[in-house]
C-alpha cells in the first residue's frame, strides 16, 4: 500500500489549527488525523514538517496565466505543449494542485484569444491530464465573451465533445463592454487604455466609444449565447457563472439565468445581493494583497470582512493566493482556518469538488507545506494524492 506520513505539523483544520499534527495518507486519500507523532515503519514514506503549516492543496477557480506564457514578447508564440508545462511549474510552486484554466472563446487579438486557441488549449489540457503526468489537476473555465460571433457556436462544439473530468463543464459568460461590470465606470478603461496603448485621454474616449458602438451592433449575439446557458444551467448541464456583476439588478439577473456563482462582484452591493440569492461569490486574490482593485471597483477585503466571499482566485498571478491567506491573517481580517478555507475547501464548493480542499479523513490527500512570514508566505512542499497512487512501476510506465 502507497503510505505517507507528515508529521511535526501545525495542521490548518476546517475549524481549528492543531499543533504537532501527524497526518496519514494512504493510497492518494487521509485516512487519520490525529495530535501526536504516529508511529510508522520504515517502509512508510515520511516527511517532518518541522512546525510548519500543512494545509490543503489550494483551488484556483480562474487564471489567465497560461495564455501570457504562451505569448511572453510580442510576436513570440511558444506553442501549446510548453507553456502548459512551464505554467504548471509556477502553479505548483504556489501550492495550487487543482487549476481552472480560463480559456477564452472569442476573436480578440488584443487579448491574444481566438477560437483556434481556444481549442488548441482544451485539447491540451484534456490531453495532459489524461496521461498521468500532469503535477496538478488540471481543469478548464470556459470564459464565453457575451457579444462574440464566433465564440458562441466554437463553445458549443467544444462542450459537445468535452472529455469527462468527473465534474459539470463550469462556464464564465462575460461582457467587458465598457460602462458595466468591470469597468462600470467607463472612465477606468479609459485610463487603462492611456497607460497600456500610449494613447492620449481624448483619444482613448474616442476609442471606448467606438468599442461601445461596436459591441452594441453585436448585442443579438449575446441575447442567443445567454438564452442556450440559461437552458443548460436549468438542466445541470453546465455550472454557470456570472462575471463582474456590479449592480443589484446584475445579481438578480445571474439568478434568472440559473447561474449559481457570482465571480468577481464589483460593488458591495452587487456582493450582498449575490449573497442573499445564494449565489457563490468569487473575488480576486491580487485584490487582497493590494488591498484594492486595478479596475477601482470594491475591496475583497472588505468583502471577506463582511462575510461575502466565499473563496478566492488567482486571476492572473497564481503565487497571490497563499500571498492573499498570509496578507489576511496579518492584517487581522479573518482567522487562519477561514483564511485558508478561502482557497480551499471554499473555491472547491464553488465547484463542485467535494473531494477535496481540507484535511480530513476521506478527502484527497492533497497538501501543502508553507510558513508564513508577516503579510508573506513560501511553499516548503506539495503533495498530491493521485501521485500515491502510482507505483513504482506505474510511474516508469508513465515517463516512457
């Protein structure tokens, strides 16, 4: 039997941190906890934590990073096969074991999304996972841009012939039309724009009113897109979210269209509709850690205070979720356990994966060994049960 034992441990439990834990794990699952060294032979594979925490392995609902890894400099394009490799390398690092790759279908050079990416990636990524080698589990955030022509119907096709994880596709529909959602405030895309195209205040009015004029020519789209959801949400075909709700109305509107996760509110109100409804809510670990958002929109600190906030995703930068626990308990807004359970068992729920995100016993021996240091953290080490569960010769047969 495929044994690990991890003990000398400061154990975040669901409801407690428990010192000089000894964790037991067999064949990829925890089968004990308990508050003293456990004996083992030498056979059982160990690992003395000395003091430090061992949590669960984190859940990332939502990263973008994989596309930046492909596309490092401009007119330098790395393939598929190596970035999700190079990327995975990061993402463990950061103690992430479970990751929702955001995939985006739509046309938008800009952004460096198109259809043919999209399935480029999604055949990668089910392809990986499949063969046993992957580091983390890898799964993948259909992010469907509201307006787009053809990231609709390329959508479609792709959830027709998805390859079963063991879990409901979980689709993002998005419109980033200036003046709602994110940018609410059309005024901030505007300065955003200034400082990433070089170009002047009056030409970036001018140009957000051109993409507002745009976007509006294509809104029939978006009225088919959202009509085809709503009816897989209310069959359970699909676990459906809706982005950036910034209005009461936007909350009420996500619990029309079946969704049961509000990601990334941008007003407390929009949250505490969110909450009232029963949807999940999501928000940005970067937004913790600078304790504000890049768009002007709420604090997820504030958010978290306020006990609206059911888990946290990277968004772009994966090392900020264990940065986000550390930045929470120094500053004093929740507790360790709850901290932790922001980018575990929380963002599990949100999703579905019931199998994972604490230590308990029955639950996916998926670990992580980290110390916090002030408003910092470092992973020390990461265990993932799907890799006890391979034998010696199971993991040759794999490398070949």
């Amino acid at each position: 039997m495929n044994r690990l034992v991890i003990t000398n441990a400061t154990a975040v439990l669901p409801d407690r941190v428990l010192s000089d834990a000894t964790i037991v794990c067999e064949e990829g699952v925890i089968v004990d906890v308990n508050d003293s060294r456990h004996a083992h032979t030498v056979e059982t594979r160990s690992i003395d934590a000395r003091g430090a925490l061992c949590i669960p392995g984190l859940v990332d609902t939502h990263s973008d990073g994989l596309e930046r890894e492909r596309f490092p400099r401009p007119g330098v394009d790395l393939g598929s096969r190596f970035p999700v490799r190079s990327f995975e390398g990061r993402v463990r690092a950061a103690g992430i074991t479970t990751m929702f790759h955001g995939i985006g279908f739509e046309e938008d050079a800009k952004n460096l999304r198109s259809v043919v990416l999209a399935n480029e990636w999604s055949d990668e990524l089910e392809t990986y996972r499949e063969s046993g080698r992957a580091l983390v589990d890898h799964r993948i955030l259909y992010r469907l841009d509201a307006r787009d022509p053809d990231g609709f119907p390329c959508l479609v096709d792709r959830l027709a012939r998805r390859a079963d994880d063991g879990s409901l596709p979980l689709v993002s529909f998005e419109d980033h039309t200036p003046g709602q959602g994110q940018y609410a405030d059309r005024t901030a895309f505007e300065r955003y724009i200034v400082g990433t195209q070089g170009l002047s205040e009056d030409e970036a009015r001018q140009r957000v009113d051109q993409i507002i004029a745009e976007r509006d020519s294509t809104l029939a789209h978006r009225d088919l897109a959202l009509a085809w959801l709503v009816e897989r949400a209310a069959h359970g075909e699909i676990r459906l979210m809706a982005h950036d709700p910034a209005t009461v109305a936007d909350a009420d509107s996500a619990r029309e269209w079946n969704a049961t996760i509000a990601e990334f509110p941008t007003t407390l109100e929009a949250a505490e509709r969110a909450k009232e409804l029963g949807l999940r809510t999501v928000c940005g670990a970067p937004n913790v850690m600078r304790g504000r958002s890049h768009s002007g929109n709420v604090s997820a600190r504030e958010l978290i205070s306020r006990g609206l906030c059911d888990g946290l995703a990277s968004d772009y930068l994966p090392s900020t979720m264990l940065g986000a626990v550390a930045v929470l308990v120094h500053e004093g807004v929740c507790t360790l356990p709850d901290a932790v359970a922001l980018v575990s068992s929380g963002p599990a729920v949100t999703v579905g994966l019931f199998d994972r995100g604490s230590i308990s016993v029955g639950r996916l021996a998926d670990l992580v060994i980290a110390e916090l240091d002030g408003p910092l953290a470092v992973v020390r080490h990461v265990v993932r049960g799907e890799e006890m569960r391979l034998d010696v010769g199971d993991a040759l047969a794999v490398l070949a």
